[in-house]
C-alpha cells in the first residue's frame, strides 16, 4: 500500500509539472511593424575591366633585339619594353649629323664672304652682280641647313622609334615577340592592361532602365572575396549594349578598390537599390512564417486584459530588402510582431515579451 501511495504522489507531481509547463507563457521577442519606402534589390553579375588596354607594336620594323618585361611585370608609363636593333639607324644619324654641320659651316663662311663683300662695295672693284649673287649662295646654305637639320631631327625619330616605350602604368598581360625575331609595323610585342582605375561592367536587363538613376546605391562584391561588400557608384549607363539579350550596360566604379585584391576580368555581382515608387507596411524578415502549402503568417502581439496575448495574420508579402519583408495586405503599421519564438505558438495564447 505504500508503494501504491508514493506512486500515486509521484503520478500527481509529474501531472501538477506537465500542466504548469503546458501553461508557461512562451518567451518572444518583439518588432513593430512600420510604413517604409520600399525598395527592390536586383542582383547582377558583371567582370572588373580595365580603362586602358592596348597591344603594344613598333611602328616600323626591325629585328627584336631585347625584350624587358615579361607577362606579369608591372611597367610605369613611358618605361622601355621591347628594343629593336638600331645600329643602322644609329649610323644614319651620325650621317645625318655631319651633314648638318657641314652645311652650318658653308652657311657660316657664305655669311662671312657676303659680308665682307658687302663692306668693300663696287668702289673698291668688287661688283654689283657678284654681291647679288654671295647673297643667293647664303639663300641657298641657309635652305641646305635647314634641309639637313630636319633630315638629322626625322633620323633621330626613327632611332627613337627602336625603343618602345609603356604609354600608360600597367601591368604585361602577355608577351608576345621574342628575342630575334623580325617585327613589322603594327605587328604586337607585348599586351598592356592598366591596373588603376578598374571598373565594374554589368550587363542589367533593359526592363529596369527606367527606373535606375545615377544615384542608385551599389554593393559590390567579388567572387574571388564573397565576404566582403563595398560600396560603388554609377559611372555611367549605356543605354544600348546587347540589342539580342535585351540588356544594357552599367558602369560601375568605387573608392575602396586598395582594399580588395582586384585585377581585370575578375567576376563581381552587384546589388543595385531601386526605388519601387511606393510606400509599404515592412516587418523584420524572420517575423514571417512560410507554410508548404503557400501561406504566409505573423503573429502579432496584442494587449488584452494586461496580458500580451498572440494572434496570427495571413499577410500577402511583397520585396524584400534591408532585412525587412513588404507586406501587401494583411497588416498595418504600428502593430508589434513576434521575431523570435514564432515557431510553436497558438492563436489566442500568452505570451512572455522578452
């Protein structure tokens, strides 16, 4: 008997422990919800480009006689790449030199015989017609001199020409000539992205051009660094891009590029902020319950008899964006929303506000 009796006591504290915890109020944590401007993000993918590219190529020809850089180097602009050989372009020019000074000095000493020529005068028997023509043979060496001089400034030029110089800081994306090889003009050497100034190109579908202002707010993110967002502005929009896919281009650049470890035709995606032209009522994203079959509920928390009691609400949600849900129709403002313990409740039930 008293084992039946502590047993019966045992059976009733259990049944006394399980009602009091089927009545304990569920903990939960609140939200209101509030009329905000809503706004539709739009995720696109695009590539880093570079604002300068270029293959570089002699502009005459000539055998390859050094090449400096190779594919990875970084150059600064106006820094040697590839030199062809020049001794017969050296050569030409030191002609070219000599001839100039040559016709320096025949200027110089016709200058000096018309001068004095002119000093001494027909009074002294030198004659008009001799004078006039000291005077032509200076017309002529002046005219050679400047021949020559231009000869010797084309000469330099085409020295100069056997250098090829970086038109712009960057970095040799390929080499393509080497060592001994004959070049012509316009043949490539060595190909040259710039590393500064990178932009992000992404090709946006064109039923969104309407909407999308320079001042949109651009997050950008590389494939290469998923975990890190910066921020970006709109460069430019070009209207027309690709006619057959229905897009167009958006041009997107940023100021924290020295933090990132960026290099052209890297992957990125943009999350663009669009204005939707409308003002909705928002709850925090994890106030939303979604159901298999569809539904879409909040509980929202209501003060009855001074105590806070849960009702659940069917709602019809929109976009979306910052952490919040648009909720079409089933709320309004100023309503607090369960966040946190929404999982398990029933409507009508006692809630503990955390």
């Amino acid at each position: 008997m008293k084992s039946l009796s502590r047993c019966l006591q045992t059976v009733l504290v259990i049944g006394a422990l399980a009602c009091a915890t089927a009545h304990a109020a569920s903990p939960v944590e609140i939200a209101q919800s509030e009329l905000r401007q809503v706004v539709q993000i739009v995720t696109v993918s695009g590539t880093v480009t570079s604002p300068q590219s270029a293959i570089l190529s002699p502009s005459i020809g000539g055998l390859v006689a050094e090449t400096l850089v190779d594919a990875g180097d970084r150059v600064e602009a106006g820094s040697i790449i590839v030199t062809l050989d020049g001794e017969l372009a050296r050569l030409a020019l030191e002609r070219t030199v000599a001839e100039e000074t040559q016709a320096r000095i025949a200027l110089d000493d016709s200058k000096r015989r018309l001068a004095e020529a002119e000093k001494v005068g027909p009074q002294r028997g030198i004659a008009e017609s001799e004078i006039k023509t000291l005077r032509a043979e200076v017309t002529r060496n002046e005219a050679a001199l400047e021949a020559a001089t231009a000869a010797a400034r084309q000469q330099q030029a085409v020295v100069r020409r056997h250098e090829v110089r970086a038109p712009f800081k960057g970095v040799v994306s390929r080499r393509l000539a080497q060592v001994g090889e004959w070049v012509n003009p316009g043949d490539g050497l060595v190909e040259l992205v710039a590393t500064e100034g990178l932009r992000f190109d992404f090709r946006v579908p064109q039923s969104y051009y309407a909407r999308l202002t320079e001042q949109a707010r651009i997050d950008l993110t590389l494939d290469a660094v998923p975990d890190e967002v910066v921020p970006g502005r709109i460069q430019s929009i070009v209207p027309v891009k690709d006619p057959g896919a229905r897009t167009f281009l958006l041009r997107v650049v940023t100021d924290a590029l020295h933090s990132l470890p960026v290099t052209p035709g890297m992957s990125a995606r943009a999350a663009i902020r669009i204005d939707a032209g409308r003002d909705a009522v928002a709850v925090p994203r994890d106030a939303v319950l979604m159901y298999p079959d569809g539904r879409k509920t909040v509980w929202v928390v209501r003060n009855e008899d001074g105590k806070p009691v849960v009702h659940e609400h069917r709602i019809q949600a929109g976009l979306e964006f910052d952490g919040v849900v648009e909720v079409r129709s089933g709320l309004e403002a100023g309503l607090d929303v369960v966040t946190r313990g929404n999982e398990a409740l029933r409507d009508g039930e006692t809630v503990l506000l955390k």
